[in-house]
C-alpha cells in the first residue's frame, strides 16, 4: 500500500499542553504506512520518533500580528512555506493544523491553492472572528475540546450577516468530532514516592495561568511553608500579559522547561493549578496519573466539571489566594486525607490512556476520508481583518 503523507502545521513557539496533546496523538500512528512532516517555529518542541522537523521561518516583524493587513501577510509567508514543501514533497494526503483557525490560516490558503484537505485540531476557545468562522466551515474535519464549544458556535454565528442562518448549529455536522486529551503508556508519569508535603506548580508564565496567585498564597506561610517547584516554560514574542520569575522566596526552587519534569513531580506530592478556566489542563491530568493531591480553582473548567472536592481533588475560590493558602493549610493538617484524594485521582487518570481516548482520532487519520462541505465561502473579506 502506498505510503501516506501528513503535513502538520505548528507556528506556536513553545512546547505547550496543545504540542503534547498532539504528539500523543500522532504517537498511536506508529507503524502505520504513514509519513508524518511537521513545519514548525520550535522544532525541538518535537520528540516524537520518526517525525520529520522543519522549520517554519517567521519575519520578526510579523509576529504577534493578530489583526489587520500584517495578520493576513504573516499567514501569506506561512502559506509559501507550505507550499514550497508540498511541491517538495510531491503528494500530500493530509494537512493538520495543531492549534486553531485563527493560528493556522494558511493551511486554509494552502487548500483553495493546491486542494489539500484541512483536518483541524481546536486545543482551547477561538476568537469570535468571521475569518475564523470561515476556516471553520471550510476545514474538512474539524476535532475539537468540549471545552471550546462555545466558542466554536460563537464565532460561527459571525457569519449570519452574510445570511448564512443556520451555521450556528453547524457543530451537529458529522465532521466536528469532540476530543478528550490522554496520556500514552510509554510515557505515563511515575508515581509520587514522596511522604511529605512538597507542592508543584507547573504551567506557563502568561499572566492567565495564574502564577501570581500562587506566590501570594505562599508567601503567607512562614517556618511551615512546604518545599515548592515551580516549573516554568517562557512564552516567546508574545504581545500578553507575563509573570515575573520571583527567586526571593525562600523554599521555592525554580525550574525553566525543565528536561527532567517526571522525576521533579515524582518528588512531589500537591500539584497546584492556578489557571483561569484552562481548557483541558495537561498537566493536571500528568499529576493525577502519578498520584499527587490536586488542588484546582472553582471556575467551571473541565477538571472542576471531572473532580468531586475532598474525593479526587480540593477545590478553592478561583483567583483567591487567601483561599489557596487556607486549603495548602488543610492538606498539611491532613496528610491522610490527601493521599486518599491522590490514590483517588490515579484511579480517574486510568481513563485517559491515549490508546484508548485517541482511538477515534486515530482511526480518522489512518481511514482519511473528507467530509464533504455543502458550502465554501471566501477566507476573507474586505472589511474582516482577523478580528
């Protein structure tokens, strides 16, 4: 049988939580007759075996461009690089956008130029952009988190000005699939070994991701503050909000893309997420398979719809640091309890091994067949500017 080739775009410039998501998917395609070329602004975010890295040239002054006429030209240099690729490569069955439509566009270019299907992956909520939208219905598949749905349906209502009514229930077509993230046996987090209270926070350091709050809340603890990791990833020319990196606080050690994060979390024993309203929540999950106390926000998240408080996980009030450090307080008065709640949170992490929630997708990507789209519609008009 003819070998298959899949052509993934990844123009984000850090090894985030979508990255890992999508290189555990990728992983269940091993030993398929499938050639996997991935172009890419941070080709070392890639570990997966057998995966062809190339790098995706980015102007510096087109970076960070989100709206308006630099937008489009930054997609347009990204849809040469495409090109020139796919004429390298000959035939490309497949193209896969890693992040969402708004980040992807050029595949889109790609496929009004060359006829090359769209499979796109949605990692969070997409902006409410008539440009967007439009990607949207023109992506052959689309595979999705629960948790962008919203959103996904809000930006597709941008389009009923151009007296398409019924696109806002668009998301009941056969080509949007919905996707829960999991975690692959061969790299299955090891197991908590640690008796003592030592906290681990892992995550990037925009401002969202709620660093801030977790300072705050130690820095309320005196002889009793538990030995604290804080591992970080430094975003790259991004125009959001950044926390600072504080190394004055004694107990807290600071990690920066640490290589050896299993053994750090292994050595743990509370994971703290500070995050407002994350999407998925990788790492969460990471710290639930190896059996540490999770400690999540009360904001209506994926993870806090998951986890029963007290049971599988303990849950404080979203944003508040006096809060989180009355909970840290309870977990060290309660030693116990949280090694209960950790054992519990193991068991819930069971379900989420990528052989078995990647399935679908898996068996998508191998069976490639696009879904037909009753409508095309332009990528972009002349008053919409990415917004």
């Amino acid at each position: 049988m003819k070998q298959r080739t899949i052509l993934v775009l990844d123009p984000i410039e850090f090894r985030g939580g979508s990255k890992v998501a999508s290189e555990a998917m990728f992983k269940q395609l091993v030993g398929e007759n499938i050639r996997i070329e991935v172009l890419s602004n941070d080709s070392h975010s890639w570990n997966l075996p057998g995966v062809r890295r190339r790098r995706l040239l980015s102007p510096h002054f087109l970076r960070n461009r989100e709206s308006g006429l630099f937008y489009f030209l930054k997609h347009f240099v990204f849809f040469l690089q495409l090109f020139l690729l796919k004429q390298k490569l000959g035939n490309v069955d497949l193209s896969v956008g890693a992040s969402g439509p708004g980040i992807d566009m050029s595949l889109y270019l790609l496929k009004k130029i060359t006829g090359t299907p769209v499979l796109q992956f949605v990692h969070g909520p997409v902006a409410k952009s008539r440009t967007i939208a439009r990607c949207l219905v023109e992506a052959d598949r689309v595979i999705y988190l629960e948790s962008a749905r919203q959103s996904l349906v809000g930006a597709l209502q941008r389009l009923h000005s151009n007296g398409d009514e019924q696109r806002a229930a668009i998301l009941e077509d056969e080509k949007y699939q919905v996707l829960e993230n999991g975690l692959a046996r061969d790299t299955w987090p090891k197991a908590s070994r640690q008796d003592k209270p030592v906290i681990l926070w892992a995550a990037s350091l925009l401002k969202w991701k709620g660093l801030d709050i977790l300072l705050d809340a130690i820095r309320g603890f005196d002889d009793d503050r538990p030995e604290t990791h804080i591992c970080y990833l430094r975003p790259k020319d991004t125009r959001l909000a950044v926390s600072d990196v504080v190394d004055d606080i004694p107990g807290v050690s600071w990690h920066e893309s640490p290589g050896n994060l299993d053994d750090i979390r292994a050595n743990a024993s509370i994971f703290i997420s500070t995050s407002q309203r994350e999407p998925f929540g990788l790492s969460i999950l990471e710290a639930l398979a190896a059996g540490l106390c999770v400690v999540i926000p009360k904001d209506g998240a994926y993870w806090d719809r998951v986890l029963t408080d007290e049971e599988s996980c303990i849950k404080y009030c979203s944003g508040d640091a006096d809060d989180l450090s009355q909970k840290i307080h309870y977990i060290l008065e309660n030693r116990c309890d949280a090694q209960r709640i950790g054992e519990r949170g193991k068991e819930i992490a069971a379900r989420y091994r990528a052989e078995d929630v990647y399935r679908e997708v898996t068996n998508t990507l191998v069976n490639w067949s696009p879904v037909s789209n009753a409508t095309r519609l332009p990528l972009c008009h002349s008053h919409d500017r990415g917004d």
